[in-house]
C-alpha cells in the first residue's frame, strides 16, 4: 500500500478516481492524518506504545447509546458511497 495527497483540480479526474473507487483499486480519503496508526512506517517504541494506551485509557467516553447514534449515521454515510 502507497499513500499519496492529490489536488484534483478538473472534474473529469476526479471521476475517474471515484470509478478507481467503485472497483476496490484505491481508497478515498477525505480527511487525512498522516500520523495515524493505520499508514505503515517506523515500528513505534515501548514509550511511545504505552503512550498511546494511556492517552487511549484517559480520553472520553461515550454511552452505548451515543455510539449506536454515531454508528447509525455513519452507516448511511458508507452506504451513499457504496451505491
């Protein structure tokens, strides 16, 4: 897997990547954050692991109630892309 940013700056390619899209060759992303966990790159350290578990543990919560709401639409989100 090879991430890159593009500007589209004519419709036209921009259609073209969505159909790249549609048939499961790339993956659209309209928001990006390079330092994610989910882009390959250096292995983290120890540190920098239990770092992330504690600011994992310390961080907000939310009701099962919210996260179905938050799920629900999300799901109708995926599904227009999907169509």
């Amino acid at each position: 897997m090879q991430t890159l940013t593009v500007e589209i700056k004519n419709e036209n390619a921009l259609k073209v990547l969505q159909d790249l899209q549609e048939k499961h060759h790339i993956e659209i992303r309209s928001r990006l954050d390079l330092n994610s966990l989910i882009f390959p790159g250096k292995p983290m350290t120890a540190d920098e692991f239990k770092a992330m578990i504690e600011n994992a543990e310390n961080s907000g919560s939310m009701t099962f109630n919210e996260a179905k709401s938050k799920w629900a639409s999300q799901r109708k989100r995926l599904q227009k892309f999907a169509k």
